[in-house]
C-alpha cells in the first residue's frame, strides 16, 4: 500500500490514494488502528482515503487512530489540498471535496509552484442543540453548565458537521486534559460523543487552544476544532468574529463572516512517502 504522511500543524495523517484503483483489506478501521499505530505502524492521528466522486472532485474518507470515522476534519482536508494539488491529481487551486460533513472548498495559495497555505471554506456551523448533536432542550448551548465528577464545567457548543464542546478558562496549561478529556468526550449529554477544546483568551484578536479529539485523543491540532472555538469565542463577546486560534502546533486564522461562513487558513505539509507491507 503506497501512502504519504502528511501533517497540519503536527495533526499528522496518513493519505492513500484510492483514485484509480485501490487495493485495501475490507477492514478498515482494523487498517487505520494499525497504520496510526506510533510502535508498529506508520504513526499518525488518521487514516485518510482519497476515492472518486460521483458530483465533485474528489471524496475524502477518515479514520481515525482508534478506527472510528468522524464527519470531518479540518487539518486533513488542508493537507488533502495540498497533497492532490502538489502531486497533479487535481489542478484547479479551488478543490471541491466530498465528505460526511458535505462538500468542503479548501483553496490552495501557491508560491513558486507550491502549496504554502491552504483557505478552506468550511461551510456554516450549526449552533441549535440538535445539530450538535446534544442531548436537552431546544436553542443554542452559549456558557451552559456541565457536571462532570463533581466539577461544573461552562460549555459553548457547535457543529463544524462533527460535534464540538469549547470550555473558556483562564489558564490551559493547567488543564488535565488526558483525565478530563475522555470523560467529556462520552458524557451522556453528547449521544454521537464530541471533540473537547479547552481555551484561554489571550486578548479580543487572539485565544490559545488545547484538544482532545473525539476518537484520537491529545493532538497538536484540530482544524474543525478552531473553528468552532472561534465561533464560541464570539458568541461569548471575547474576540471578534476573525481570531488567530494558537494550537501546540501552531496558529489557524479563523473567520466567521457575516454571511455566516466560516473560513480557516493554515499551512500543511508533505513529509515522506512509503509502502505500507504489514499484513493485517
């Protein structure tokens, strides 16, 4: 199986391109565990599958490192981006992406014929507790308390087409964020479960994130993640509607326009290709 590791921001995956033809076993969250694996694999965050499209460019297909498959993912389809523009699958700087989540736009920006950044429409969020999905009543889940062993947490909610649950405190270094992350991620409250940021306000243009990702764990950075921080940073009257969400790997600018489109810009980046030989 020929790949390439891709990563954004240090939220690094695997891409196979399944585009003309693909040899695969049929258990593919067994490949995904696998291939993620940081020992005896190849080591990555997820499993990322290009196919053919009936109606856009390209489908992209994730799995994560404990083989679940979410909606979407922010980081990846930046780097699909790059990957399918960098390597001729598609030429077009505008690539419309078919995933669970919808049809994604990421635009590459290009210097001296390379991807640098990737601009990737990412659709409007959804905000009603339904759409999270959340379990209670109807509306938006704006600074809402949630007990969890005992402590009250206030939760901001969104849907970037997977959930997402952003907490504001004042410091996210002090977070335990492998003991409490978890316990958030399969609180009753989310049935399909959720991504968890926890985030710091810098100042009204800038906010600092931390995230464990539903199916993943602790990751340098999450794309659909920022997005929805940057979203429940406005809905909380911290920053304006344009932020620059700082991750460990790094920073996403994210615009939530008037419009109600949310646009994120990020780099990605190739970093080696191989052929996966282990059977599974």
């Amino acid at each position: 199986m020929r790949f390439t590791k891709v990563h954004g921001l240090g939220n690094d995956f695997v891409i196979v391109n399944c585009m003309e033809k693909a040899n695969l076993p049929d258990d593919l969250p067994r490949l995904a565990r696998n291939v993620c694996h940081r020992n005896f694999g190849i080591g990555a965050d997820g499993l990322v599958l290009l196919w053919p499209s009936a109606t856009e460019d390209l489908r992209m297909q994730i799995l994560n490192s404990d083989g679940s498959e979410p909606e979407m993912c922010g980081n990846a389809i930046r780097c699909v981006a790059k990957y399918v523009y960098d390597h001729n699958i598609v030429t077009k700087q505008q690539i419309r992406v078919e995933t669970l989540a919808g049809t994604i736009i990421p635009e590459v920006i290009v210097e001296d014929g390379e991807v640098s950044m990737v601009k990737v429409d990412m659709g409007e969020p959804r905000l009603e507790r339904g759409q999270i999905p959340m379990n209670g009543p109807d509306g938006r889940v704006v600074n809402e308390p949630l007990e969890v062993d005992g402590e009250t947490y206030h939760i901001t909610t969104v849907s970037m087409g997977n959930p997402h649950c952003v907490i504001f405190i004042p410091d996210v270094k002090a977070v335990p964020l492998a003991q409490i992350g978890p316990k958030l991620e399969s609180h009753p409250k989310f049935p399909q479960k959720t991504n968890v940021e926890f985030v710091q306000v810098i100042n009204d243009e800038e906010v600092r994130m931390k995230v464990w990702e539903r199916g993943a764990g602790i990751t340098m950075a999450c794309g659909t993640g920022a997005c929805a921080t940057g979203i429940a940073a406005a809905l909380n009257g911290h920053t304006g509607r344009k932020v620059k969400v700082m991750l460990d790997g790094g920073p996403l600018i994210i615009e939530w326009t008037e419009d109600n489109k949310v646009y994120m810009t990020g780099p990605a980046a190739e970093v080696f290709n191989g052929d996966y030989k282990q059977s599974i």
